[in-house]
C-alpha cells in the first residue's frame, strides 16, 4: 500500500463509484466516505443508501453521512484524520473549513471541458445544445463553484443519437481514470492552470444549471434537430415530456426516451401526434416530425414503439400534444 496520500473521498450517485474504486484498486489509503444519508425511497418509505455508501460498505470502508458539513463534529473528525487529499465526485457545494482542510488540496470531476458548462448538468446540457464533443475536467476546490485550477482535461466525443444517459456511463468509466492521472500529478507538485487564463478573446461560455420538470417540457413549434437533441439530452432521467388526450378525453403525460428526426411533407400542425401501421408514431414539429422510437405513459414502464403502439394504439387518436 502506498505510504501516501491518506485520502478523504465525497461522493453520492452511481458516477462517482468507478472513481472510488478505481482508487481502491490503486491501493491509495482511503481514510472515510463522505456521502448524503439515508434517505426514504418508494411507496414503503424504505431507507435507501447511495450507491457511493454501498460500495463502500462493500469494502470496508468508514462512511461518514453529515447532514451539514459545517457540523462541529464532523469538522472534528476531519481534523483527526488529517487527510493530505481529498477528492470530490458529484456531491454537495462544500464549505471553506472542508475543502481547505488538507495539505495538497481538495479536487473535483467534473463531465465538461472547464470553463464550459459550469454547473450541475453539465452532460445534459451539453447533449440538448447539440454539442459533438465535450469531456471531462479535474480541478481544484476554492470559494465558488467550478471555478478552481485545472488539473486535467480529456475531450470525449458525443454521438449524433446518444442520449444523455448513454454518454454518462461512457464518461462515468474514463473518468475514473482521470483520477488516478490526477492523484499522480499532485503527487508530482501540479497545482493546476487557472481558468481566467482558458477564458481569454471573449470565447462564450455555456452554462449548465440545474434541471427542473418545467424545463422538460416540449416545445412542438420548435426546430427538428433541435427537438431530437432535447429529447436525448433529458433520456433517461429526467425525460422529455408532453401532453395528449386519450379517446375518453383524459390527459394523460408521455416521456419520449428515444426519438430520431425527419423531414416528411405534410407532417401536419406542430404538435400533432399520430400513429400510422403497427410501429410507427410521429409527432409533427415547426418544420418536419420526431419519430419516436421509445416512449413511457406516467405510471407505465417504458416501452419501444411498436409494443405501445400495440398496447395503446386504440387509445390515442390523431391529436395534439399540448
């Protein structure tokens, strides 16, 4: 095992694992596991942990769940691991006392190129705006947010039909190598390229906020291409999704998971949502369709074209999604 460093490792959802246990492998001193607490999931109310605190678990390895990171005893107990590094993984804004507490710094994985897509969906947004290529970055902690030193960059491409979903399990894996790259550089003194430098010539810089259910919502009158890149930007979660009547005059919520563009004649008003044969559906755009290739109605599971169309064909006449 290697004489150093010990390391502190914060992290919550499942792209934060293959980093952590990348860093296990290494044989790196992981000294705790920093992660979100038990929260109560499903109909049961059941506690659910994270899947950074299972694997963990899974190793052996001390897990610390604070509620606030400003908590006297959890500051405490940093004080007496006395980390020399800590590394961050898609987990909560962190405070001074935290982050400037070990000797070689505090660094984070982030799914962009930095300074682009600040935020907290960077892969998302990256995939709505239609972006070909984007990557991810290792960088330093300081007072605000996505904002630190450089470390190490790598460009990752985006596929003209990958979703969102698709390209973070891509990222998820090399990402956990440019850990282990970045662990060895600061070993070897690299404190890392500020990013005002990155910045220079008036370059625009593309944001990545949070995501909300409102801003899932489809706008027919817009752009094909656009839509398509929407759509697969939000699959799987949180979806893309509109509105329809059913034949009794419900409304009822449909997520589109998967969807390729098309430009046919006589599509029909934007919004129009109409199924045609045994495996084809299309809803018309401002200027061609989507066809859609996989869709889920609120409380079904997801099914692909032709088994909705199939299942629920006769539900559904030619109408407007709202």
């Amino acid at each position: 095992m290697k004489d150093f460093p010990h390391l502190i490792f914060y992290g919550t959802p499942e792209f934060a694992v293959p980093s952590l246990s990348a860093i296990v492998e290494a044989g790196y001193p992981v000294q705790a596991v920093v992660t979100a607490p038990d929260r109560p999931a499903g109909r049961g109310l059941r506690l659910l942990s994270t899947p950074v605190k299972e694997f963990a678990r899974s190793k052996n390895l001390p897990v610390l769940e604070p509620v606030n990171l400003r908590d006297p005893a959890f500051l405490g107990t940093l004080r007496e691991l006395n980390p020399d590094l800590q590394v961050v993984i898609a987990f909560r804004m962190m405070p001074r006392e935290v982050w400037s507490l070990p000797r070689l710094g505090t660094f984070n994985l982030h799914a962009s190129l930095l300074p682009q897509y600040r935020g907290a969906a960077p892969i998302n947004r990256a995939v709505m705006n239609g972006e070909t290529d984007t990557g991810l970055t290792t960088f330093l902690l300081d007072e605000r947010i996505d904002t630190g030193c450089i470390l190490l960059q790598e460009r990752v491409s985006i596929g003209g039909d990958e979703t969102a979903g698709a390209l973070h399990d891509r990222m998820m894996l090399l990402g956990s190598e440019l850990v282990l790259k970045t662990i060895e550089r600061i070993l070897q003194g690299e404190r890392g390229t500020p990013q005002e430098s990155m910045t220079e010539g008036g370059i625009e810089l593309r944001k990545a906020p949070k995501i909300f259910r409102e801003d899932c919502r489809i706008d027919w009158k817009g752009d094909t291409l656009r839509i398509h890149n929407f759509i697969r930007g939000l699959s799987p979660v949180p979806a893309a999704w509109t509105q329809l009547h059913s034949h009794d005059g419900a409304i009822h919520t449909l997520k589109i998971l998967r969807a390729l563009p098309g430009f046919p004649e006589g599509a029909g008003i934007p919004g129009t949502f109409r199924i045609t044969g045994k495996d084809s559906l299309t809803i018309a755009t401002g200027n061609g369709c989507i066809y859609v290739k996989e869709l889920q109605l609120s409380g079904r599971k997801p099914l692909n074209s032709v088994d909705f169309v199939s299942g629920y064909g006769r539900i559904f006449p030619e109408t407007l999604c709202l």
